[in-house]
C-alpha cells in the first residue's frame, strides 16, 4: 500500500499544483494576517485574544473545506474551484471546534513539557516521559482526523475517536504517514510553504485514508475471520489492482510535459 500512495500521492500532487500554490497561499495569508493584527492588538489582550480566535477559526474551516474537495481529488475525481465554497460552508462549525480545540491542545503541552521537564527528579522525569508519549500519540492520532471527518464521519466527536482506533490498528502506517507529512514540510521549506505547503500534507492524508479503508471493506467481507487473523492478512495487491489500472502509469515526459505525449 506504502509504494502505491506515494506514487498517487505524488501524482496528484502534480496535477493539482496550481490549486495547492493557490490555496497555500490563502492559507498562509490567514495565518500572517491573523499574526499581524494580534502584534497590532498586543496592548489590547482581549481583542488580541478574540483576533487569534478568529483567525484559528478561518484556519480550521479552510483546512477542513479544502480537505472535503481532496477527499474526492483521492477518489480521481476533479479538484474544482465552484464547488470550493460549498465544502467551505459545510466545514462550518466543525473546522472551527477542530482548529481551537487543536490550538488549545498546543498550548497546554507546550506549557506542560517545558515545566515538567524544569521540575528535575524523578516525578519531573516521570511526568515529562508521559506528557511526551502523549502528545507524540496525539499527534500521530490526529492526523487521520481531517480525512476521516472528509470522508467517514460528520459527527466531529466519533470522528476524533476513530482517529485513535485507526492508529492502536495501523501503528505503522500512522508513523510512515507522520514522517511523509514531516518530508512535505522539510521540501515546503524553500517555497516559504507554498508548494506542497498544508494542503499538500492534507492531500497525502486523504489518500493514505481512502486507500487504508479497502483493508476495512475486505475485512467487512469476511466475517468468518478473527479480526487478528484478518488484519494480518489483507491482500492489498489484488485490493489495489483496480486502483493500480485506474491511475496508470506515466513516462518522464509525459509527466512533466503531458501535452506531448
């Protein structure tokens, strides 16, 4: 599964670079702009305080918005600019419970690591140890959260559930995700995160789940198996073999200059 969503990932990803330079861009305007007006309403903590809301609010309902459009962008179908605002009103109010919630969770842990890990001794230690296990699981958990909730569940609290069932299951898939993800933002570093950017991280998450899903259909299908024996034995060739014809594959040439092929 690993070696076909890079491939698609990056496929994709080529295929919709305009779209991801243009939404990047929106993205990251939000964010400066919210960053300029809280400095400008920095003797001011209460606006300041309600501007940084705000514009975690906007964040949240972009990155959920545009992770609805990607959901379907993983299923081969079409990034479109007319049905952006639609996913954009649907993101409503769940983008913005999932990006104060997010906010309010990084601030807790970068408050509590630095202090656990001042205290020294062994009760420091101890609780530097748990706060740092916990939020590395928080981490690799939530990072199925935009596509399960894009194409699984509206429900935003059973949504942040399944992101903890689909990690305790796929372990190895989460961390090989996190790490891509890591990679994506290393290579956003000399565009100043405008390519692949967020919302390449946000595509690649909602291929990884699409295609982790087909192991949960063929497991639906065979009830007859334990669910450990199940897990351990998905065919994922003959899962993907459909998929493999459907995305096809590209020369050199084709891939960078597709008209002339």
């Amino acid at each position: 599964m690993i070696g076909f969503f890079m491939k698609k990932a990056l496929y994709d990803g080529w295929d919709n670079l305009l779209s991801l330079l243009a939404l990047n861009i929106a993205f990251l305007s939000v964010a400066f702009g919210g960053f300029i007006l809280i400095d400008g309403l920095f003797r001011l903590p209460l606006l300041a305080v309600a501007a940084g809301a705000l514009a975690v609010s906007l964040l949240g309902v972009l990155a959920l918005g545009v992770s609805f459009s990607f959901a379907r962008v993983a299923a081969y179908k079409a990034f479109s600019w007319r049905d952006l605002p639609q996913d954009l009103r649907a993101a409503v109010p769940h983008g913005v419970i999932l990006a104060i919630s997010a906010s309010v969770l990084f601030v807790v842990f970068s408050v509590a690591l630095p202090y656990y890990r001042a205290i020294g001794g062994r009760a420091g230690f101890a609780l530097f140890a748990l706060m740092l296990w916990l939020s590395l699981i928080l981490l690799l958990s939530l990072q199925w959260l935009l596509p399960i909730r894009s194409q699984l569940d509206r429900r935003v609290f059973k949504s942040v559930k399944k992101c903890f069932i689909v990690f305790f299951d796929n372990p190895g898939i989460s961390l090989f995700l996190f790490a891509y993800s890591v990679t994506l933002c290393v290579l956003s570093l000399a565009t100043f995160f405008m390519v692949p950017g967020v919302f390449g991280v946000v595509l690649a998450q909602n291929e990884a789940f699409r295609l982790l899903m087909h192991k949960y259909d063929w497991i639906e299908k065979h009830p007859e198996l334990e669910y450990r024996v199940a897990r351990k034995s998905v065919p994922w060739a003959e899962l993907l073999a459909d998929e493999r014809e459907t995305l096809g594959d590209r020369s050199l040439r084709n891939f960078i200059f597709p008209w002339k092929d």
